[in-house]
C-alpha cells in the first residue's frame, strides 16, 4: 500500500472532553427525560453544550436519529409524527 500524500487536516472538535462514566450518563438521561435543557444540563455538569449535546446524540437509536436529523441520516423513521427536539 502506497502512502497518501500529506494533506492540511483538522481534528474536529479537539477541545471538547468525550469521556464519561456510567453514573454520570445515568444522570444525563434522567435530566433529559425530566425536561432539562442542554443548556441546563452544562451547567451542572460543568461542560460545554457540545459535550452534552454530543452525548445525548450517542445515546440514541438510529430511529430516534432519523426523527432528528431527517433522511440526512439514512434511515427512515418509524413514526415521522414524532418529533425529539422542540422547544
């Protein structure tokens, strides 16, 4: 295998923090199920909107996904009345 030339790359969100434990994702769907905004959320958990928002995206199914971001994701929703992000 021959090596690709060198080219300007970026690592995409370099300055967020992806590590998590479990008792802190169990806290994180609870507030989410409760109603708190990602906003709110930050704040207690003392980290950034991405982080939170980023976290709350892993989290869901490829059906809840798809409600969120449409056919862009790939997948056809199984209920398109549903909607996950309102304000």
């Amino acid at each position: 295998m021959t090596e690709k030339p060198k080219m300007n790359r970026t690592i995409v969100c370099e300055e967020l923090n992806y590590v998590w434990d479990e008792h802190q994702l169990v806290e994180l769907d609870r507030l989410w199920r409760e109603g708190y905004t990602i906003n709110q959320i930050a704040k207690l958990f003392l980290r950034k909107r991405e982080e939170i928002a980023i976290a709350l995206i892993d989290r869901l199914s490829d059906n809840e996904k798809s409600l969120l971001f449409g056919s862009r994701w790939g997948v056809q929703p199984r209920h398109r009345s549903m909607a996950l992000c309102y304000d």
